[in-house]
C-alpha cells in the first residue's frame, strides 16, 4: 500500500498529533485548493487532506451500524515489548505536550489494552482517536 488517506479539520493539529507517535513529514503540497501532506511512521505513509469546511467525522468506533472504513491499525510487535506500558507512556507525553501546546490534546483512549485470541496467536490490541476523533488500532503479538 502506498499510502492511507486521512481528511482533517486542520491539518496542523493532525501533523502535531502524528509527530507525537512519531511519524515525519516528508513531503508538503496543495491538493487542487487546500494544504496536504504526506508523513511516514510506524512502517507506513499517511496523507493528511484539509477540508475547507469540515464537518464532524462519523463515529466510526462507537457507533455499530456505520459502514465504511474502520480504522488504521499499526503493528507494534518488533518495537514495543509492552503495550499497556507503551500507552502509558504515550498518555503522558500527549499530557507533556498539550501543556506546551495549543495543538495538541491529551491522548483520547478509546479502549484500553487488552488481550485477543484472534487465530491462533495472543495479542495485545489498544485504539485510541486521532486529532479528529478517527480511530487508530495499536497491535502487538504476544510472545508465546
């Protein structure tokens, strides 16, 4: 996949909550009138679109007749050890940063880490919101 595509009430806000997970700039450019931007991070590429006049974002987590895309999820298996862990360090420096910043908020969890049987392997499965309250998955295999 090249890249997945996210429409963002403002895209500064959204660049400042990526950074905070760790992703990059690497490219900025308009697309037809409004800014845009890719970003790398956490073995991926995310293009961030600003809509000119944004409306709020479906509850795609929440709400169990929504049809459409779900979520994003991200592998963390070959770069954290802990997920709990892992979350709480990330609520902390989302705490740290909103503190010093304007653009960012704390860290909005949307379900705690737990662990799932999915086939035959264990994981560790967390999702917390975006900046514009879209749904992010943070997964790890478990070491059996």
């Amino acid at each position: 996949m090249h890249h997945a595509s996210i429409r963002t009430a403002d895209i500064h806000r959204a660049i400042a909550f990526y950074e905070q997970l760790g992703f990059q700039v690497c490219e900025r450019f308009t697309a037809g009138m409004t800014l845009a931007c890719w970003m790398e991070g956490l073995g991926g590429r995310i293009e961030l679109l600003q809509v000119p006049e944004p409306r709020p974002a479906a509850d795609a987590f929440h709400d169990e007749g929504y049809t459409g895309y779900y979520h994003l999820s991200f592998d963390l298996t070959d770069t954290v050890d802990d997920l709990p862990r892992w979350v709480d360090a990330l609520k902390k420096q989302f705490s740290h940063a909103a503190s010093d910043s304007d653009q960012i908020a704390p860290l909005k969890i949307l379900l705690e880490p737990i662990q799932q049987m999915i086939g035959d392997r264990v994981y560790e499965v967390t999702f917390i919101a975006d900046a514009d309250g879209l749904p992010l998955e943070f997964i790890r295999v478990m070491k059996i």
